[in-house]
C-alpha cells in the first residue's frame, strides 16, 4: 500500500466501517455511497410528529419507543448521519424504478438497531410527493409504508429483539416500486419467464406478494381486480397490463396433502398456473418464520391451533421440505358499468 492509499478515500472508508462495526465486504457499497454523496436537499428526520407518523403507520408501542431512543443527530452521531444522508440520496436517485436496493450493510451495534427506520423516515415527504404528483391516494401510500410495521413485528418475534433487517426488501416500498392496493401488494416488474398461454419473458406483469392475514376468495378477488385499474390509472405508460406473477411457499402444492380443498390458501392457489419447475431450494425457514413467526431452529412444539399450522408441522415431522412455487395469473378485468 503507497501512502496515498494509506491516507486517501480508501482508508477514510475503511476507518468508517470499522467505527461502524462493518465487516469487510462493506467496503463496495460504501464506496459506492461515497460516489453518490450527499442529496443537494437537506436530510431531515421526523421531530415531534414521529409518534403520530409511526402509530399511523401501525408500529407496535415497545419499537415507537426504540426507534425514538435511536434517533441519529449529525453533531452526535457524525458516522451513522453520513451514512443515512446517502442511503436516502439512493433512495432518491432510484425512485419510481424496479427492484430493489442492493448491498446496504446489516445492522450493528455502533450503527443502530433502527438505522434504516430512521432512513425510510427521513424518505417519508420524498415519496409521498413521488405519489402524488401521479394521483396515487394517500392512504394508498400509508398503507404500502405500513409493511414497515409488519417487518419490525417478524424481527422481534423471531429474534427476540428489536430492530430491522429487511432493509433492501423495503426499499421497493419506498421507492415507489410496490403498492399496496386491498389485501394484497403489488411489484411493478417485467416477466422473466416464458409461457404458451399467458406471459412471456419481457412482459410487464405485477408481482404479488402476500401481507400477513386470512386469503379470503372475495378480498383477494377485489384485491386483483382494483391492482388492474390502479396501475392503468396511476402507471398509464407500464400498459398494457395484463399479467400477474407470485412466487411463494403460499403456492406450494404440497399444501393439497394437508388440507381441505375448499381453505382460502388452496382457493388462492387455483389462481395461478404454476411453472413447471419447483425451486430446489429448502424453504422451511422462511416458510416457519412466516407462517409462526419464529426461527427454523424452534420448530419442535410449534402450536397447532389452525389447520395450516397442522399442516406446516405435520409436514415437517415427516421429515419433508417445504418449497417456494412460482405461478401467473391473467388480471380480471372490472364489470363494465
């Protein structure tokens, strides 16, 4: 190493991810925030209006306490503030696109429990005014902001603990990329796959993801028939939209040996056509930590209160696995008036 080098960018970052408690391979993503900088608009976080931001957003009382305790000042916290000013200025560079945001260092001690909460606060204003200057309702927008919530439940229930390590799968929420529209959440993506009869690779399609909460046939149906006509209205240059893809443990036909064809879960599925090829890779994990909202690692003695929790366990005291499924569906169209 030359002395530059020694004393450049390079060991100013390096110093950075070890004040932050970061492990080595952060090093890419901080200089690729670094390359960014700081948005020209100033950053700020939410002041007196974050317990009503974040009960409106339906966090649980113990994380509004957390979050509040953990919140960043540039004076006092000078590493976790440079940090945040970049994450949101990324948040900005890239709304409106699709996917997510890659490469964000996991949670540490020294940089927060609640760090990126407080980055998708401080975004808050960002992508609200993203939404409305394309007519999106505002409880549209409250209501997709809201999986926040649901993220910091699964947290605490599955580690024990407060926090928040979902951060690159929310920045799809904030970022304009994915909406909540009734029961279910929508991706605006393109299709990667090809089909006879429906999609094919390239298509613009509307990935489904499933909340928390029952599948009940006519929630879903609404669900589906209003994701048709909110895109149309609000993403008038994605059309036309026709297609609509899921990729879930929620498809896994497995499920057909455990319960009753006429449960909503087995209805959802008669929804999509599946693709011909299972992914091979065991999804007992997170199928467990959706489904009882604790680890893998937990599953002796997992409560049997609902069919599908039987089911669930069942399976896997009969030493099978548990298997994300891929599938399409054509949107209905909305009765002519």
């Amino acid at each position: 190493m030359t002395a530059d080098e020694a004393t450049g960018p390079a060991a100013e970052l390096a110093a950075l991810r070890d004040r932050l408690g970061l492990p080595p391979d952060s090093e890419t993503v901080l200089a690729r925030l670094d390359r960014l900088g700081a948005p020209p608009e100033p950053v700020t976080v939410p002041g007196d209006e974050l317990t009503d931001l974040l009960t409106s957003l339906r966090v649980l009382p113990e994380d509004r306490a957390e979050i509040a305790a953990e919140r960043p000042d540039p004076e006092r916290h000078p590493d976790r503030w440079w940090l945040l000013e970049r994450c949101c200025h990324e948040l900005r560079q890239t709304m409106g696109g699709h996917g997510t945001v890659d490469g964000w260092p996991a949670p540490t001690p020294a940089l927060g429990h609640y760090f990126y909460v407080w980055v998708f606060l401080a975004h808050v204003a960002v992508l609200r005014a993203h939404n409305n200057a394309r007519g999106i309702p505002d409880d549209i927008t409250t209501a997709t902001m809201a999986e926040l919530a649901t993220q910091l439940f699964y947290h605490r229930s599955i580690n024990g603990t407060g926090g928040l390590s979902a951060q690159q799968w929310l920045t799809a929420h904030f970022r304009g990329v994915l909406y909540r529209v009734g029961r279910l959440l929508y991706e605006r993506q393109r299709c990667w796959f090809d089909t006879e009869a429906g999609p094919a690779k390239g298509d613009l399609a509307l990935g489904v993801h499933i909340p928390r909460g029952r599948l009940t046939p006519q929630s879903c149906t609404e669900s589906l028939t209003a994701a048709r006509d909110f895109f149309a209205a609000h993403f008038p240059e994605e059309q036309p939209l026709r297609w609509a893809t899921c990729v879930s443990w929620v498809l896994d036909p497995q499920l057909r040996d455990h319960l009753d064809p006429g449960t909503n879960i087995l209805r959802f599925q008669d929804r999509f056509t599946l693709l011909d090829d299972p992914d091979p890779a065991n999804g007992d994990q997170p199928t467990v930590e959706a489904i009882f909202g604790r680890p893998l690692g937990d599953a002796s003695g997992l409560p049997r209160t609902t069919s599908l929790e039987r089911a669930i366990d069942d399976h896997l005291r009969q030493g099978r696995h548990w298997h994300f499924r891929a599938g399409w569906l054509e949107l209905p169209v909305s009765p002519a008036p």
